[in-house]
C-alpha cells in the first residue's frame, strides 16, 4: 500500500501540470459559416498546427505562461484561397471571420439599385398624393381632408430618417471594400445586422406609404365634401330634425352612401383600427335671429352670449350638430367616430340681409384613416 504522502505528491504534481497547461480553441468562420478543414498554424503552440472540424474549431495546447501574449497565427485554406497570418493575444478562444470580398460589394449594389429606388417612389407618391391633397382644399376650405397632411408628414420623417440610415450603411461598406482591399480582414457583422433592419424598414415603409396613398386616394376619390340645404331640413329659426321625410332622408341617405362605399373599397376593407372623421359647418342667411329663437336655442345649452351679432353663429352650429348627428347614427358600431361641428353664422351673407336660401346651407366633410397610418413609426 502506497504512503498517504506519496498520493498526495502525485496529486499536487498533477495539479501543478495542469495548471501550466493552456488551452486555447480557434474558430473560423467563413461567411458567417464555420470553415472546416482549414490549417492553423500556431508557433507558440506546443502542436505548432491544427486542423479545424466541422464545426470551425481548432484545439491548441500552449507552452508555459504564453496565455494572453501576443503570438502569430497562419490560417490556409487551399479550395479558398485563403492565407493569411495574424498577430493576435491567446486567449481561450479566439474567432476569426473571414468574408468573400464580393458580398459588401452586392450589399451596396441592392442599396442602389433595390433600395434607393424603392425608397424614390414611395417619395414620389406623398408628392403626389400631397398635391392632390392641396388641390382639393382649396377647392373645399372646410374639409378636412387635411388630416391626410399630418401622415404624410409622418412618411416623411420615417423617409429622412431611413435615408440617412441607408447612405451610413452604403458609407460603411465603402470602408470594409477599402480595408479588404489593403489585405486586412474586416468583420462587419455589425453592418450585416444594420443592412437585414434597412431591409426590413425599407419594406415597411414602402408598405406604409402604399397604404397612406391608397386611403387618401381613395377619400378624395369618394369627394367627401357635400352642401346641404338647411331650408330642406329646417324652417325659419329652427334647428332640431324630427322624423325624416323622404326629401330629408334622401340627402343623409346618399352622403352616407359615400361613407360606406369607400369602407368596402380596397384600402379599407378588412383593416383594423378604422377611424371616421365627420365633421360639419353650418352657415345662415343674414337675416337677424328673433327673440323666440335666442330663447329656444338657450334652452338648447349649446351657445352661450347670445346677442344679436352672434344669434346666427349659434343657429348655424345647432343644425351643424343635428345634420351631422342623423349621418353619425347610420355609421356601424364597428367603426370609431370622430369629428366636430362647427357654426359659421352670416359669414358668407358678407353684411347682407338678403333672404337667399343659398347661404343657408351645412357643409358635410369626411374623411377615412387607420391607426397604422396616423401615427409615426421607428
């Protein structure tokens, strides 16, 4: 039986062995994939070579206190081409990438020839949706088919900001050429990373933008602005609507015609998150308010200050609300609505007393969005 001294020498021996054993695995990668079969050649090593598996690793064994100094590696592959030499510290692990000089070259060849192009034409459609836009407002000055400004507005804070990304990207390739070129290996995992999420944004917002220009195309389309006759609604001073007669159901029927029938086109139908905006503007004559009339539409609670300059601002607004409130109630339950009214009063009688039915009159606008498109997105 062997003295319990002699075991625990044998022990601190093997102890001791161990720790002036250095490990130290080389991976290659090629082309973001492991590179089997690939020679490495590591002088400071005690095997001086190695050939990596299948999965790019190469196991070296280091003399004495080499771990952390800086030492020459040589990695070949013939069916590459590959050679090249490395001074780099040894450490446990230690990756090498290798990349095909030609693929920074087709990333900057899709920026400019896919991307950049995708990007262009979404451009030139909020040009043009824009100019439709601005062309019907001033046609109609109480639509609000403006709303449509503020999501284009949006396109082009996400166009500017994804432009700018894109010239970074094509800049970064720029580099790794100039640095492969010199001999030097570059690793731009991270300019992979940021040319897959240019894509993807690419793909989004073209998307996007798609969607913008069909819904408002669309709107525009339906002519979403339309006059009604007060006095088919309304006698002298009244502003509240009764039961419907059929002149009067005809007008609400056929502008919600026009409601409905832009939900069930294309840009609208089967989308989530649907917002109507009704709104409604009212003009009177200018004829003054009587006295019954100021005590009718004060009980309403609706105006408040009823004088004589202003008797008409409220009548106009009191059968803003009540057009545009028959028109509200046809709409699904499905659907959120939104919107306002509002009472311009005399202004279009400009100082006039004229008893001209065609200034009493309620302006009907609607316009059709989704959440997805009124909002801005990273």
């Amino acid at each position: 039986m062997k003295h319990p001294f002699s075991l625990l020498l044998a022990c601190a021996l093997l102890l001791a062995l161990h720790a002036c054993t250095r490990k130290m695995t080389v991976n290659v990668k090629f082309n973001g994939e492991p590179l089997p079969n690939a020679s490495i050649s590591a002088p400071a090593t005690k095997n001086k070579q190695a050939y990596t598996d299948s999965t790019g690793n190469a196991l070296f064994t280091l003399k004495k206190r080499r771990l952390h100094k800086d030492a020459q590696l040589r990695v070949e592959h013939k069916p590459l081409f590959l050679d090249t030499i490395y001074v780099l510290p040894m450490r446990p692990y230690v990756p090498i990438v290798f990349v095909d000089p030609a693929i920074p070259k087709l990333r900057q060849k899709t920026i400019k020839n896919d991307i950049l192009p995708k990007i262009a034409q979404a451009d030139s459609l909020l040009n043009e949706i824009e100019r439709e836009i601005d062309a019907y407002i001033r046609l109609h000055p109480d639509t609000n088919v403006e709303e449509y400004k503020m999501a284009i507005a949006f396109r082009r804070d996400e166009l500017n900001m994804l432009k700018q990304n894109v010239k970074d990207l094509y800049v970064r390739y720029d580099r790794v050429i100039r640095d492969m070129g010199d001999g030097e290996v570059e690793d731009f995992s991270d300019a992979e990373v940021e040319f897959a999420r240019a894509m993807e944004q690419t793909r989004r917002f073209t998307n996007l933008t798609r969607k913008t220009y069909d819904q408002s195309k669309q709107v525009l389309s339906c002519d979403p602005d339309t006059d009604f006759r007060t006095d088919i609604f309304f006698n002298s001073g009244e502003f509240e609507i009764g039961a419907l007669t059929p002149a009067q159901s005809q007008n609400i029927r056929s502008f919600y015609e026009k409601i409905s029938y832009c939900l069930n086109s294309p840009a609208f139908r089967g989308k989530k998150g649907i917002r109507i905006k009704l709104d409604a503007h009212g003009y009177t004559d200018g004829i003054p308010c009587g006295q019954t009339t100021y005590n009718r539409m004060s009980a309403a609670g609706e105006c408040a200050d009823l004088y004589s300059d202003n008797g008409n601002l409220c009548l106009s607004l009191l059968r803003a609300r009540s057009i545009r409130s028959e028109i509200a109630e046809l709409i699904p339950p499905e659907y959120t609505v939104a919107g306002q009214y509002w009472g311009k009063g005399s202004k279009l009688a400009r100082d006039s007393r004229d008893n001209r039915s065609s200034l009493r009159k309620c302006t009907l606008t609607f316009s059709i969005n989704t959440d997805e498109i009124m909002r801005r997105h990273e």
